[in-house]
C-alpha cells in the first residue's frame, strides 16, 4: 500500500485521525497497511497514527511520519526499530517532553 492509497483509504472510511505535526500529511511508514476485515471493522497495520509510546503510564502518540523523521535524523538505520528503545528519535516522533525522557 503506497502512501497514497493509504490516504485515500482513511479518507474513503471517514477515518478520524491526527497527521504529521510536521508535514500535515497522514502518518505512514513503509510496513503500513489498512483493510476492512470480513466483519466490517477497520483494520490498521504497521507504523500509523494509532501508535503508541507508554513512558511513566502516560500514552504518546506518534505525531511524525516517516518521511520527516528520516530528514530530521537522516543517520537512522532502520526507522522502523528504533521505537523499541528509547532515544533522540523516539523522543521526537512520540513529542516526549524532555521531563519524561
């Protein structure tokens, strides 16, 4: 699924969801994917606006997508990864205060 069909997509369902705060543009990565599951349910996979970070029993939502993160950082190896720990990245795609960081 491109970027671009991904949009239309969300779109075409009515999706209510946040976008990049830099870009504006829908959050996607490169393993994103959305369908309707046989019982009419949206179905999200991968990277998206619906991602979470849990730090100190406070949820951050991812607020960049891939695009602008890799032009912020773009020494990261594997963006897709790099939420599993936390670091510089995960502090800017989450917008994790530096108190909580």
């Amino acid at each position: 699924m491109t970027q671009d069909d991904y949009q239309k997509f969300l779109d075409d369902t009515n999706t209510n969801r946040h976008k990049c705060r830099c870009c504006g543009k829908d959050i996607y990565y490169s393993n994103t994917s959305a369908y309707i599951n046989n019982r009419g349910k949206l179905v999200i996979k991968g990277k998206s606006f619906l991602t979470k970070k849990r730090v100190d029993n406070i949820n951050y939502k991812l607020s960049i997508c891939q695009n602008c993160l890799m032009r912020q950082f773009p020494n990261t190896k594997n963006p897709l990864h790099i939420f599993n720990v936390m670091c510089e990245q995960t502090k800017y795609a989450f917008d994790i205060p530096d108190t909580q960081y």
